[in-house]
C-alpha cells in the first residue's frame, strides 16, 4: 500500500514538473519566438517612435487637448486614458447618469467644433469604448472636428480633410466593423506639417 502510494506521489510529481516545463517554459518561448519573428511590431505593443523616442502606441488612446489636435474618444479608464485601469463605465442605457454625461459631452463637442444644433453627432464622439482606450474614431467624428483643428492651426479644411483620408482604415476583412481614422497618427502627421 505504501509503495502503491509512492509510485502515485511520482508519477504526480514528474507530470507536474513535466507540464510546468512545458506550459511555463517551453510553450511561451516558442510563442515568443514566433512573435518576434513573424510581426515584432506588433509584438512588442506597435510602439509609435518620433525622432527615436517613443510618443504612444497605435492600440491605446491617449488625452490630446487643445483646439490644434484631433480628440480621441472619451474615456473612463482611471483618471482617463489611463491603460493600467482600463475598462467601461458599466452604465447601462438607462442610467440617468449616462444620459447626463452623454448630453454633457454633446454641448461640449458642438461648441469646441462650432455645430449647428441640427448636426447629428457620432456616438463614438460622446460614448466611451468598452475598454476607455479605443485609439480610432469614425470618419465622421473625425470630419467633423477637421474645421476647428484646421482653424487652430492655419490650414485650410481641405488639407486637413486630405489628412483624414490618407489615415482611414477601411473595414477589417472588408466586411468587419466601419471605416477609422487613428488618431494619434493623424495628429502626428499634424504636428510634422511645418
């Protein structure tokens, strides 16, 4: 009986061993690897460089203020943008407190981008993403805020708009969600016209 339990206690010992070598060793190796080698961009967060130093990543939102730039879409992660406590508000279309921030942000918005009131505005341009750091938004958004960026900076709308164009995104897989625009690419490309 005892030898029986000893043989047990081995083979549970040795699988152990085996599968955390395996899964905690070998596993994210070779995946890291793979990573590294196939698309280390991406791998390694599509950190976004200027001039050698690094200004953001093309996946996380971050706060731009200021007439001249783009704004991203709102966020409720921490204090915002804050990618260490991401997540939604987890108000429900009921929430009166959502409605509030929601008509809140609608003035806001129209007066910063100077909007008639019969201009219907994008929800992706009052509504945080699930996560609080979602990096695009829609055309719309994005044309509708080309008058007040391209004011602040002495452009005209058009190049601004032209801007806008060459940063879209068309739809994953061609079928998947809807056309984007990143916005701290587009605002990077600002910041490079002299």
């Amino acid at each position: 009986m005892i030898k029986d339990i000893l043989n047990e206690l081995r083979i549970s010992i040795l699988a152990t061993v085996s599968l955390a070598i395996l899964l905690c060793g070998v596993y994210p190796m070779v995946v890291w690897l793979l990573s590294q080698g196939i698309f280390p961009d991406k791998a390694n967060g599509s950190l976004v460089t200027v001039k050698e130093q690094i200004v953001g990543s093309s996946l996380l939102a971050q706060r731009f203020e200021g007439l001249n730039y783009f704004h991203p879409r709102p966020s409720v992660a921490g204090a915002g943008y804050n990618a260490a406590n991401s997540g939604g508000s987890n108000l429900g279309p009921t929430s009166q407190k959502l409605i509030d921030q929601v008509k809140e942000r609608i003035a806001v918005y129209r007066t910063e981008n100077n909007l008639a009131q019969d201009i219907l505005i994008p929800a992706d341009a009052v509504t945080a993403s699930g996560s609080g750091l979602d990096p695009d938004i829609s055309v719309k958004n994005a044309l509708l805020q080309a008058g007040r960026v391209a004011t602040a900076r002495g452009f005209t709308e058009k190049t601004v708009r032209n801007m806008i164009a060459s940063r879209t995104e068309g739809r994953d897989l061609a079928f998947l969600g809807e056309p984007r625009v990143n916005v701290l690419m587009l605002n990077l490309d600002l910041d490079g016209i002299k």
